[in-house]
C-alpha cells in the first residue's frame, strides 16, 4: 500500500478480475470473447504525463507514433529536453500547437518544482486530480488515467474516456453510448473495484476493434 491508498497490483488484479468476472455476466462475455487481459501499467512520473497528453482526443497508435518520434530526437523525455525542442521541431514530431503549450505547461512546472511528480504517489485521489488539473491541457480523464495506470489506484472511472464509454454500451448491450453523467451511474455496479471492470471493458473495446494497448516500454529511454 502507498501513503496514498491501496494500489492495484498484477496479483491484486488477478483476484479481482477472477471475482468480477463470477459475479458479473457481462463482464464474463468480454473475457469468454477476449480472454482475460494482461495487466499492463506505465510507469509513473513526467514521461507518462506526456503520453498522456499525446493521447488526448486522438487514437492510442497515433499518440504512440508522435512520442517515438519525440523519444527519438530527444533520447531522453524530460523536462529540461522537452523545453529544449522548438516548436517546429515538436510540430514535426506530431505534436499540435496547442499540445506544445500543454507539454511546455507540464514541463515548467516539474523543473521549476510547482507540480511534485514523484509525490503524487503519497496523495490521496482527490489531492492528485487537484495538483494535476490545475495545469493547462490537464483535465479530469488525463488525472484519472494517471491515478489508473501509473499509480495503480484500485477504484477509478474515467468517465470522459470515449473508449470507455463505448465499451460499456457494447459490453451492457445498450441502444446509446452514455454520456459521463450515465456512465458515473453505470460503473457503481463494480465499486470498489471499477479500475479492474474498465480494464476488462478497454480490453473488450480493443479486442473487437483488433487493437492492442499501447506497451509500456514505450516510456522507456533510448540508449
């Protein structure tokens, strides 16, 4: 457990997924179609944060593409690197205007000390969609998905996540996709462990679209 709650592990995963999937037909018809997902996470910290404001309103593919590029000019994703690129150079990479000035936001703030990357970790979920929606380009999905995947917090819903949303209309077999107000009432079925029903949901979602999550190791350094 952290200073900043309970955090969903591979194993922790595994129980819950195992325990939702008995409990939950439809939950078990993306498994019985899909297979049960691996459990993937990013590491935390300033590379996941700028992967994630890649993955703003744009495919995971196309996100993934415009960071390697970025990964491949600079070696080392960080902020002093980042702040290093000009805007040129970023809009080559793929990166629009206004994601340059998110990305610039982002940066400044972890170098000059405003935003505490490495602390977020000790706060609760509360306390980290404070610190990080108080900066430019950073709302409330770009906050969950950090608290769901880097930090591994156990009951998270990103109610703004289109894939999410669609997953669940297909999954639950509904006439519309729920707008977020909708889908806060549908994920109370799986409290307190929505962040493993939304894993198994994106699952579901890629598997019929035959896409993959984006691997992990992209936010690794090249050498």
């Amino acid at each position: 457990m952290s200073e900043g709650g309970p955090v969903l592990d591979a194993d922790a995963f595994e129980r819950v997924a195992a325990d939702l999937v008995t409990a939950d037909a439809d939950l078990a018809r993306v498994v019985a179609d899909h297979g049960m997902p691996p459990f993937w996470s990013r590491p935390p910290g300033f590379r996941a944060l700028v992967l994630l404001i890649l993955e703003q309103q744009v495919s995971l593919a196309s996100a993934a593409a415009a960071y390697r590029r970025l990964r491949e000019r600079v070696r080392t994703v960080t902020p002093a690197t980042v702040l290093a690129c000009s805007p040129e150079e970023l809009r080559a990479d793929g990166v629009s205007r206004q994601k340059d000035r998110y990305l610039r936001a982002l940066a400044e703030a972890v170098e000059s000390g405003a935003l505490d990357v490495d602390g977020l970790a000790t706060l609760d979920d509360e306390a980290v969609r404070a610190a990080l929606v108080a900066l430019p380009g950073i709302g409330p999905w770009t906050a969950d998905v950090y608290l769901l995947a880097c930090l591994g917090r156990p009951d998270l819903w990103p109610v703004g996540d289109r894939a999410l949303q669609v997953a669940v209309a297909e999954a639950l077999g509904l006439p519309s996709v729920p707008d977020p107000a909708a889908l806060e009432g549908l994920g109370e079925r799986w409290r307190p462990h929505r962040s493993t029903a939304a894993r198994l949901l994106w699952h579901g979602y890629l598997g019929r679209r035959a896409r993959v999550e984006t691997p992990g190791d992209l936010l690794d350094d090249l050498v």
